[in-house]
C-alpha cells in the first residue's frame, strides 16, 4: 500500500477501575468518538522518514536496519518511548513476516484534547500506541482485522517499556463499543518476552488470564460524559496506592471483592436491558471508589467531580467518576426510557458549576463481526 490510516478511539471506564488492577477481576470500559489518527505513507529517501505529531517532528535516520532514537533530543520523552515501542515491535513482525521493512512519513494527530491543548483522559498513551502499529500494519499490507491481535500486539510493546496498568485502555481502543475486560497475567507475558520468542506464535497463544469480549451495542441507557477541566495524573494516583498496600491489604481487598461482584452484575443489568439497576449498579460502584478514597486518603473525587455526580442525583440519574479520578472526566446515567430532555438540565446544571458537557458518543467496533 502507498499510504494507510488507523483512527483508534479514546476509551472511559463505565465501571471496575482500581479492582481492574487486580489479577483476574473484570472491568466495563468505553470506547468513545475522539480519536488518534496515525497516517503514513512512504519515503523516497532510503533510511531516512519522518514522524510529526501536532507537538513533535522528527527526522529520522536508520542505523543498523533501526530506527536511530539515540538521535532524538526530545523534551517529550513520553510520547517518544511509546512511539518507539510501537515501531521497533511492528518491524519485528514485518521481518518475522518475511516482508522488507521500508522508511515512511508518519503523522499522528490527536483530538483526544480540549480546544486549549488539555488532556481530556482518554488515554491517549494507549490509543497513540495502536495507532501507530495500525497504520504500519496496514502500509505493509499486515492489517491483522483482529482486534485481540491489536491489543497483544500493543500490550507487547507496553509491557516492554515496563507500563504498569491493567491495559484496560488497549482493549477498548482495540475493540470500539464496550467491552468486558479481564487483564493478562503481567509475570507470564513478561517470561514469555525473556525467552527467544516468535511473535507470531505469541501472538497466536491463548493468553493466560485475558478475556475481552464486546457488550451489544444495543443499550438500555443514555451516557452523558462531564469533563472537570483538570487533567489527573493516573500514575500518581495508583502509584500512591501501591505505596499503601503493603501497610493495608485488607480494605483493598474488600474493595476488589465488592467490586468484582458490582461488574459482574452491571454486565448482567446491561444485557438484561435493566437500566434502574443499571443505575443503581453505576451508583454502588461510585460509593465502592469514595470509601476506597477514604481508605488511602486518595483524591479521587475532586469538588468538581462531586458536584457532577450531585447535578446528575438531583434528576435521579446514576453518576461516577470514570477511570483513576483526581480530575479528568465523570459519567452520568440515564434510562432510555426517560424523557430526552432531561439531558438540557445536566447539562445547564453542569455548565453552572464550570463542568464542561462533552459530545461524546461510543465508538463504533473497529472490526465489524
Ligand atoms: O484514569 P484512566 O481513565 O486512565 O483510568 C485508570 C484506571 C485504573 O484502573 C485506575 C488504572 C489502570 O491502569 O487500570
Ligand atoms: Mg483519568
């Protein structure tokens, strides 16, 4: 191909943060309309190409077959790091395919930021990720059309830059919709990358603890999606957690029990078309995140997050933070079954408190079945 595109969608929890961190325990995560665009097409120069982004442009030279990052005086070595993650793992699989690898012009642009360049918490390290190997894929002609290929591909090379989530992100930008998610086990894949590995034979396992699986898109609620006007820092916040396990396992581990058991049954609501226990549910969870809060002194409900829920209460909808907390966005609830313009008054009600009503909506799957 003389030029690919991948447009990955960001993702927000519906429910099943923190606990999601824990082996073996599920969460509900969205895929909505925002997207990373990554574009590429090939270089005439040999050994030489470029990579833009709306913050960063780089000129490449190739050393040695790679990509020479050595080259690179950045300031932005975050975005960098995934970046090169993301190239060296799809030339790894290009050279395993038998295929040569070539030099191209990448662009990445991103609206998974506000008007004024803040982060919305979409997460746009994830997204950034399977967009740039996407879009490789496909100027090769490698496009997998397999979401769960994706996400391995991109759960590789973040497990490679030792990332510490649940890639809850990468499964829902890989997948669109919702998805019901349950993370690999981190010591297995990290063994398996030790060892003199064949990508493709990795990539063709069954991953021990991973389950990813879409929730129909038919759903019995409407989603409104607040934004607080401040970024939070994900890595802080369970980073501070981490730091207090040791000293106290136990309110944790109530927290992940409750929590499973609040997934599992907002799973069941959504395709039983409950939506007052849907609503119930996304409250129940919201309740489990403030005594978790409580626990470890962890800011997950700012003021402004508060009062998002509180505006989304007082018309008897179901509302939580989304994701870490701290800042960053809240989600409120609705059944499908009330009035529509209910919606004006959320919205005028949060517009009064300086909380910024975003249009957002799922993304569709990225593969149709
Ligand atoms: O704030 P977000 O949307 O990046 O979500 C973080 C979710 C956590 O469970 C707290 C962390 C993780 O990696 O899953
Ligand atoms: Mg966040």
């Amino acid at each position: 191909m003389n030029k690919a595109t991948a447009q990955i969608p960001g993702k927000l929890y519906l429910a099943g943060e923190y606990a999601i961190l824990t082996a073996d325990q599920p969460a509900l995560i969205m895929a909505v309309d925002r997207y990373i665009t990554a574009t590429v097409s090939h270089s005439n120069s040999p050994d030489q190409g470029t990579i833009e982004s709306d913050q960063h442009v780089w000129e490449y030279r190739r050393k040695n077959g790679l990509l020479d990052f050595d080259q690179l005086v950045e300031s932005d070595q975050h975005f960098w790091r995934y970046a090169h993650a993301a190239i060296a793992l799809v030339e790894q699989y290009v050279k395993e395919s038998n295929k040569n690898v070539t030099d191209y012009h990448l662009q990445i642009t991103s609206d998974l930021i506000d008007v004024d360049g803040q982060k919305l918490g979409f997460g746009s390290s994830g997204a950034v990720t399977l967009a740039i190997i996407l879009s490789l894929l496909r100027l090769y002609d490698l496009d997998p059309k397999s979401s769960i290929i994706l996400y391995k591909l991109a759960a590789i090379a973040q497990t490679k830059l030792n990332a510490t989530g649940s890639f809850g992100d990468l499964a829902a930008s890989s997948f669109g919709g919702i998805v019901y998610y349950k993370s690999l086990n981190r010591t297995w894949l990290e063994e398996e990358l030790s060892k003199n590995y064949s990508l493709t034979d990795l990539l063709n396992k069954k991953w021990p603890g991973l389950e990813i699986e879409s929730l129909s898109e038919d759903l019995p609620i409407r989603l409104y999606f607040g934004w607080t006007g401040t970024p939070a820092s994900t890595d802080h916040l369970v980073g501070y957690l981490k730091e207090q396990l040791p000293h106290n396992q136990s309110d944790y581990q109530n927290f992940v029990t409750e929590a499973s058991r609040t997934v599992q049954d907002l799973y069941q609501a959504l395709a039983l078309g409950d939506s007052a226990r849907v609503i119930e549910l996304i409250d129940l969870y919201d309740s489990l995140l403030r005594a978790l809060a409580g626990d470890y002194g962890l800011d997950i409900i700012t003021p402004k997050l508060d009062f998002l829920i509180g505006s989304a209460h007082s018309l008897n909808m179901g509302a939580k933070s989304s994701g870490a907390g701290g800042g960053d966005c809240g989600i409120a609830i609705d059944s499908i079954d009330d009035p529509i313009d209910k919606q004006i008054h959320l919205f005028n009600l949060w517009l009064e408190g300086n909380v910024k009503p975003l249009e957002l909506h799922l993304a569709p799957r990225l593969y149709k079945i």
